[in-house]
C-alpha cells in the first residue's frame, strides 16, 4: 500500500499566503461591495518593460524559424550567454564567478526550497526568525525536524532577529550545519552590512557550516557601501550558496527566472573543491529541464544599457511606494523598520496586539490586508508586514484609508 510523506503533517498551518488569501476572502463574503487594498504579498504589478519585452519576442521569434529553433538545453544550467552577462554583473561588486558556478533556474523560490536536498538529512539548519517559510518548511518535509511545539520546529535551530539586534541574527551559540540568511530581508526590510555578514561567514567557516544565502531583493540596495552579495565578503565562496531572482526588479514574478551560485571552492565535510558544485548540477539535471528558453533570451534584455536603466526605473518606483507607506505609518505613530533598501516595512502591531488579531483589524477598519509578523515564525508575533508592491494610486488609496480609518 502507498503511503504519504508524514512529515507534511507537522507543518502547522497552510502555507502563509494561501491563509491570508482565505481570510480576505471570508471578509468580502460578509461584506460585499467593501474594496479591499491590497500590500500583503511581495508581487509585482507594473508591466515589463520595453527592453524586456522587445527581447522575449525576438525570443518567441527565434522558436518560428527552424533555422533558429531549440527544444532541450544540453544541460539545465541555462544559456552561457546569461551566464556569462550575469557572471559580468558580479564582477561590478569585485566578485569573480565562473560560469560554471551559476546555475539558472526558474525562480529563487524553487532553489531555496530545493537547495536542502543536497544535503544530509541529518544536517542542523538554523534560520533567521522571523523568515521567509520556505526555508523552514522545506526542511520540515525532508524529514530534518521534529514536530512544532509553540510555533518552533523541534530539531530547527532559531536565531532571533528582534529590535534589539537591529533585526540581524548573532552567530549561533552552538553548532549548526546549514544558515539561512536573506538580505536585503523578507519579512524585516532590514539589510545586512559588511561586517554583519563577516561574522557569519566567520562563524561558517569555523564550524564548517554552509550559508544558504537569499538575495533576491538585493537590486533594492541604493547604498553602494551595503553588500549586495554575500561573495563580497572575503572567504564567502567557501562556505556560501547565493540565491537570487529577476522577479522583484525584472517584473518576473509570473514570467520565472532565477539563478544559484555553488563556488567550486565551497567544500562541506569529506568533498573536494567541485564536489558540491557538481552535486546541485546533477540535482538540476535530474529534476529540472532547464528555465524557459524564450524567458532566458527576455533576461537578455536586462543586461542592455536601456534595460538595466528601465529595471531600475522599476526598482524606484516601488520604492516611492516604500517611502510613502513609511511616511504614513510614522505620522501615525506605528514603529517601523526597513523599507530603505528593500520593498517591505515591517511595523509593530499596536497597543501589543497580536499579529492576527492587527490583520483583522486593519482589514475590517482600513480595507487594507497586510502579512502577519507570526506567518514569519515565532519572532514575528506582534509585528506586521506591508508591501511595496503596487500601482502608486493603489497604494496613496491604502494609506490614505490607514490615516483616516485606522483607531490606534
Ligand atoms: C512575499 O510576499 O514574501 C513574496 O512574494 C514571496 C515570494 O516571492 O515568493
């Protein structure tokens, strides 16, 4: 008799955005007619850009000609010529990759899911709290944890990002295999400075740990002295993984293109240089065909004079978004952090209201629905997401609503 993967029982709740989805949902039910704002989920909302959308149809043409037509990749990692562009870019930061450490995917999410797999089952993974749940939840699914007591997995080791620290871990008291790091950070808007990662990456290389590095909202970062990758910091290529995405300064989110760097210098207990380099090749090529063709030639396009300037035309304008909810939420006397070098602020809740219970109230007062701190893991109980993400109007409409609806 099959049976199923038990270990999707312990996860404690639906997944995050699904629930906040259904939620809302049952709101609009018992009030018909209400228009609610939405700055919950980090989505993108303005159109691909000329650049951008020029290339993807040179791309589609490309398939309508059989001199130009290609099916399969030969490999999954993805084009040279992508690589390469995207091997130029890092070497802007004093960063020099071979093209063979860049593997391009089809988005950030599924290789921060997927990365754990090439892994022991036995590894100690330690994560930033609060966090982005993939993270945790895919470590829950392979078997890497117990159950959930309290909102924390037995087994997960959990490094508090509070105010105090400035929403940025201390290096783990004991001793844990795999670190989750996202900077520019989802859910906190806070970015890592130089020094903060040096100390990971210090902690890393002495206990032989491997940091599993998200930096899909890097294109955020406006302070040249703030690193963008973790390979800025010296010795980081042997012990960290970079993931990183074209969805939140490309417009991607729907089209999906990422990409992954494993250095050949990254080494984990008995393997050589290469080893784990060549482990996440044979992973992609077993489970992954290779991202979209016609979405990989539209990259392309990204990395011309004018498609770098439109993109980061992109970038500032959810950022005047950031800006203004941030205004707002000051005016009124909420605590904000973040949102400087990244599109999300991150707020305590009111008068030590619950994460949910400040959902559910800013909704039923303000039609606005947001993400709550607790979806994050236990270190976001009491504090609330907002998204960047949206057309001007939309968002000048929500916090508008905030300033005259919200009763604090
Ligand atoms: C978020 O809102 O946290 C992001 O949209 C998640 C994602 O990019 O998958």
């Amino acid at each position: 008799m099959a049976t199923i993967n038990t270990h999707y029982d312990k996860l404690t709740a639906g997944y995050l955005f699904p629930e906040i989805s259904r939620r809302t949902r049952t709101f609009l039910e018992a009030n018909p007619g209400v228009e609610v704002m939405r700055l919950g989920i980090g989505n993108t909302t303005e159109p691909l850009s000329p650049t951008i959308v020029k290339a993807l149809h040179q791309s589609v043409d490309k398939l309508a000609d059989v001199a130009t037509y290609t099916g399969y990749a030969d490999g999954s990692e993805g084009e040279v010529a992508l690589r390469e562009a995207l091997a130029k870019r890092y070497s802007q930061y004093g960063v020099s990759l071979d093209v063979s450490e860049i593997f391009v995917s089809d988005g950030a999410k599924p290789d921060s899911a997927n990365i754990q797999s090439i892994f022991g089952v036995d590894n100690v993974v330690a994560v930033q709290d609060p966090a982005y749940p993939v993270y945790v939840d895919t470590n829950v699914i392979a078997g890497r944890t117990g159950t959930a007591v309290d909102g924390q997995y037995e087994g997960i080791v959990y490094m508090p990002c509070t105010e105090e620290n400035g929403f940025f871990p201390d290096v783990p008291k004991q001793k844990v295999d795999l670190m989750y790091i996202c900077s520019p950070n989802n859910p906190t808007g806070v970015v890592a400075t130089k020094s903060q990662l040096e100390a990971l990456v210090e902690y890393a290389r002495a206990n032989k740990a491997v940091i599993i590095f998200d930096a899909a909202y890097a294109a955020y970062i406006s302070d040249p002295a703030l690193p963008r990758s973790i390979y800025e910091v010296e010795g980081a290529k042997t012990c960290a993984i970079e993931i990183n995405s074209f969805s939140k300064d490309t417009g991607f989110t729907g089209v999906r293109l990422g990409w992954t760097i494993v250095p050949n210098d990254l080494v984990v207990e008995n393997t050589e240089p290469g080893r784990v380099n060549a482990l996440w090749g044979r992973r992609q090529n077993t489970m992954f065909n290779g991202a979209s063709n016609i979405v990989q030639g539209g990259a392309m396009g990204v990395f011309t004079e004018a498609g770098a300037k439109e993109c980061a035309d992109m970038v500032a304008y959810y950022m005047l978004n950031a800006q203004r909810i941030r205004e707002v939420l000051d005016k009124i006397g909420l605590k904000v952090f973040g949102g400087t070098h990244a599109p999300f602020l991150w707020m305590r809740a009111p008068n030590e209201m619950s994460s949910w219970d400040f959902f559910d109230k800013l909704l039923s007062e303000a039609h606005v629905v947001g993400t709550p701190g607790s979806g994050f893991g236990p270190g976001g109980e009491g504090y609330f997401r907002l998204s960047a993400f949206g057309h001007h109007e939309d968002v000048e409409h929500a916090v508008q609503s905030i300033e005259q609806n919200l009763t604090l």
